[in-house]
C-alpha cells in the first residue's frame, strides 16, 4: 500500500513539473457579444436557422434575426399572453393562455416563412410541451404523456404514468 502511495506522488510530482516547464499562454479572448435590449418576461425561446424566437408573454411571439439583429413583434394574440414556443422545419408551435381566466390555453401553428396561422386549437392540458418527430407535439401533463397532432388537434398516443 505504501508503495502504491509512493508511486503515485511521484507520479504526481513528474507531471508537475512537466507543467512547470510549459510555455505561458494568454487566455483566449471572450468572442464578440451583442447585447439586444428586450423589456418584460421570456418564458422560453426557440432556434431555428440564423432565427430565435421568443415566447413574450402579453407582447406575443418576438423574432429575432441573429444576423441583422433586427427584433420584431412577431405576433400577437389579443387578450393571450404567449408562455411556450417551439419550431422545427419551418412551423412555430406555440401555447397561449387567457390573460382573463389564465385558463383557457390554445395551441397555434405558424408557418414562419409566410406568418400564416395554419392551426389554432383549444387545450385543457397545461404540462411542458415540445416539438416532437414528423411534426408532432408532445405534453406531458402531470401523470399524462400525450402525442399530439397540432394540425388537427387529435391525441394520437397517450400512456398514463401509474403512481406519479
């Protein structure tokens, strides 16, 4: 054991001086940052090409393009406070909710390319929710894991986690 114990401090004292011995290296520079002011409350953001796309709360959905940093209202929801936004290839899916009963929900499909709403369904699920394969959404609502088409709203698979 004291050999053991031996070897390695003197393991330990090689590669200590071997780092003694090393040329000193300035630290490499922080890249360029650009601030973009944004007033009130990002619940959540979403990334699609050189796009970020922020779910705003009462300003709707914003978008931002990374490369012009132009910022703009994207879109709003009159009487909706935006808390969720997803894209993927090309759709934005986003959850509003009823700023007067903070019940009511919506789900909204968005083509980002035209900005037309190609779905808005009503949902009485309120759990995390995420874009999921061949266009699909999938919430998870307490004990309830759902996949869901956003296009016409149908549930297509749901499994109840049993003791959650």
């Amino acid at each position: 054991m004291r050999k053991i114990a031996l070897n390695m401090i003197a393991g330990l004292a090689l590669i200590l001086m071997g780092c003694a011995q090393l040329p000193k290296q300035e630290p490499a520079s922080a890249p360029d940052r650009t601030l973009i002011p944004l007033d009130g409350t990002i619940h959540t953001a979403a990334l699609e090409g050189d796009w970020v796309y922020l779910a705003a709360g009462e300003k709707g959905l914003v978008r931002i393009n990374l490369r012009s940093q132009e910022v703009r209202i994207y879109k709003r929801f009159p009487g909706e406070s935006v808390d969720w936004v997803g894209v993927e290839q090309g759709k934005a899916y986003v959850r509003t909710y009823s700023k007067n009963d903070h019940v009511t929900r919506h789900i909204r499909v968005i083509d980002v390319l035209s900005d037309e709403v190609l779905n808005s369904m009503e949902v009485d699920f309120w759990g995390s929710i995420g874009p999921a394969p061949n266009g699909r959404l999938y919430v998870i609502d307490t004990s309830t894991i759902r996949i869901i088409d956003p296009t016409s709203g149908d549930i297509l698979h749901e499994v109840k986690v049993p003791g959650v």
